[in-house]
C-alpha cells in the first residue's frame, strides 16, 4: 500500500462535501459526512485517487 504525501493530503479535498480527506488503507475519506450521513470514500488505484462523486465511479 502506498501512502500519499503530506504535502499532497494538505491539497486534496472531497469533491462534494469540499472537506479534508484522510487515508485508510487504500481509499481516502472524507472528514465530513455526504449527503447520504456517511463519510464518502474515494479508492486509490496504481497510487492515484479517483476523486469522482460517487455517482460517477459506478458508471
């Protein structure tokens, strides 16, 4: 499992809720809950995050 740098975690932020996200594993999380009252999670794949609304990675 590869870990994000700092410095990129400092930048990144959820798309839809617009908070700061955390890395658990392989997926971020968002520091907010979305609007279903959960956090939203984002995976990693090959070290890059898909930072798409959920709607749009099932698709």
């Amino acid at each position: 499992m590869a870990r994000m740098s700092d410095a990129l975690m400092a930048v990144l932020r959820c798309p839809v809720t617009g908070s700061a996200l955390i890395q658990d594993g392989e997926e971020l999380v968002s520091s907010a809950n979305g609007p279903e009252g959960t956090p939203l999670r984002y995976p990693i794949e090959e070290g890059i995050a898909l930072l798409l609304p959920p709607e749009r990675l099932n698709s």
